[in-house]
C-alpha cells in the first residue's frame, strides 16, 4: 500500500484566522508512533501558528498549544480532529480580543 491522503483543507474563522489540516494513511507506523497516520493540523491566528498538531519522524505525536509543547495520545483520526477543534475553541475563548 502506498501512503494515501485522506484530508487536506483549509477551514477560514475569520478574515485573520484559519486551520489547516494535513492527514495521511502510511503502509507503517513513522518512527515515534505505533499508528499508520501522518497528520498535521494547524490554527492559525494573524499570521502566528497557536496551535498545531504533528507527529514528526523520531518526535512521536505531540501538540503545541501557544508556545508549550506536550504529548498527545493518538486514537483515531476522527478523534484527533474533535481534540484540535476542541482546543480551536479554547485557543479562541482564552484569546478572545485577539482574534476580532
């Protein structure tokens, strides 16, 4: 099986915000993970990337959220997106002035 892409898009919020998401289905686990998915999902908020999620070759799966970095526990593709929307909310209920 060749790697297969399952999402790429672009999601506009606003006129200074927008998410994009990358994520593909890999014949094996990359170094670092024990699934077969490369992702990277990333909220951007006036030209500033606040919150992404990545899983990196040797990094494992990981999310930055602002500037703190922690690991995150991969389930589901399904799953990862409902977590990185779940923290686009929080990002914009914490930063609320910042993104009008």
């Amino acid at each position: 099986m060749k790697a297969v892409k399952l999402i790429q898009t672009r999601i506009t919020y606003s006129e200074s915000a927008f998410a994009e998401l990358v994520l593909w289905q890999l014949p094996k686990p990359l170094e670092g993970s024990r699934h077969g998915f490369k992702y990277r999902l990333a909220y951007v908020v006036g030209d500033e990337c606040v919150l992404r999620y990545d899983n990196e070759i040797g990094k494992g799966d990981h999310r930055h959220f602002g500037k703190k970095e922690s690991a995150y526990e991969f389930t589901t593709p399904e799953q990862l997106i409902a977590d990185f929307q779940h923290d686009i909310a929080r990002w914009n209920h914490e930063h609320e002035n910042r993104n009008t």
